[in-house]
C-alpha cells in the first residue's frame, strides 16, 4: 500500500480552526492545540448563548405584556387563559410590540378580549 501523508487535509483542518480563532489574544490564535480548544469552547457558548437569548427575550414579552395589562386594572395569567380559551391567533411577540409601540391599541384589544 502506498504511502499517504496527510499534509494537505491536516493543514486544512488545522487552518479551519485557526481562522475560527481570529480574534483571540496570544497563543489562543496562533497555536494549533490551544486555539482547538478556546473555538471549542466558543462554538459551545454560542449554541448555549442562543438558546439562552429566546429566553431572555420571550421573558422580555411576558414583562411588558404584564405591564401593559396591569395598568388596565387585570393580571397577565387571566389575560393570557381567556386568549388561550378563545383560540386566539397572536403571540406575544406581537402583543408585546403592540402594548409598547400602541398602548391605545392595545386597551381596546383587552377590553374586546376581557369583556369590559
């Protein structure tokens, strides 16, 4: 069997890395084994981060949708049961943009919802 000496498909995997690794300090950029490690961890946090984020910003909708709703004199868990139990097509995202862009918008829809 002939001899084969990887130099090509090392280098690119080992340069897939390093140009992940623009950007970090010192030995984290220039060093192969070192740099492996910090984009592996980067590339981790990333995906956590991003999962993190949806969190973060769906908790944001729940905030300013019970804000908006306190305000008019009701609570955010009754507000959001009668959406549920009329099958309602908005999500809070858009409740959310609406109680903050138009709080008048916004009265009328929860007293139509709420009955008042």
């Amino acid at each position: 069997m002939t001899r084969v000496k990887r130099g090509f498909k090392a280098r690119q995997r080992r340069n897939k890395v390093l140009k992940r690794a623009k950007g970090f300090h010192f030995d984290r950029r220039t060093k192969y084994t070192q740099a492996k490690a910090t984009v592996e961890r980067a590339m981790h946090n990333e995906y956590k981060h991003r999962r993190i984020f949806k969190r973060d910003i769906r908790s944001l909708w729940i905030v300013r949708i019970s804000a908006a709703v306190k305000e008019l004199g009701g609570s955010y868990s009754k507000f959001m049961g009668v959406l549920r139990s009329r099958n309602a097509e908005i999500n809070r995202k858009s409740l959310a943009e609406l109680a903050a862009v138009d709080p008048n918008g916004f009265k009328s829809m929860y007293q139509s919802v709420m009955g008042q």
